[in-house]
C-alpha cells in the first residue's frame, strides 16, 4: 500500500517497510506512532484527510543533521560579512502498517 501523510507541515510519500526523515517528534526510540492525518492511500483522495484510515510506524532513531553553513554577504561592503551554521534535529521513523 502507498500513502501521502502530513507530518510537521510537510507531506510525505510512504510504503510499508520504507523508512523517513521527519522534523523531531516528541517520542524515544522504540516507541509506535499512529499519523491520522493521511491524505491519499492508493489512489484515494481525501478532503483534506482521509477517516478510518491511520498509519502506524515505529521510532528508530532521534539525532541532529549535518550542519550548514548560512553565509550572507553584501558586495562591496566588506564589513558585513556573516558565517553562521544550523543543525537540524530529526526523527527517523520506519512505517511498519497502513490501514
């Protein structure tokens, strides 16, 4: 089965056994999650969500992403340059069922 879920703001395109990168969720490793906000299974289009239909997977991992680098500049004015990095935390997720 394939699904569109909405995790975060941002969608997201799953199978059974496919494994995602989502923004960090509040839940420790191990944990089952249950998404009810589905938005297509097989085809079938909800407006906006689908009901009777949830997603259920389990959290593998909690961590932070490589970390980028922001650079702004202004050309011609050298005394603005600025350097700063970010790193993003995540929950990766497995989807163990979709129904």
């Amino acid at each position: 089965m394939n699904a569109v879920i909405k995790v975060g703001g941002k969608q997201y395109y799953v199978t059974e056994g496919s494994e995602i990168f989502v923004e960090k969720i509040n839940a420790n490793e191990g944990d089952e999650i249950s998404f009810d906000q589905v938005l297509m299974v097989d085809g079938k289009v909800g407006s906006p969500y689908l009901t009777d239909v949830t997603v259920l997977g389990e959290v593998l991992k909690n961590g932070k992403n490589k970390k980028i680098t922001v650079f702004k500049y202004k050309s011609k004015d050298r005394s603005n340059r600025k350097k700063q990095g970010h790193r993003q935390p995540y929950t990766k997720i497995k989807i163990t069922k979709i129904g």
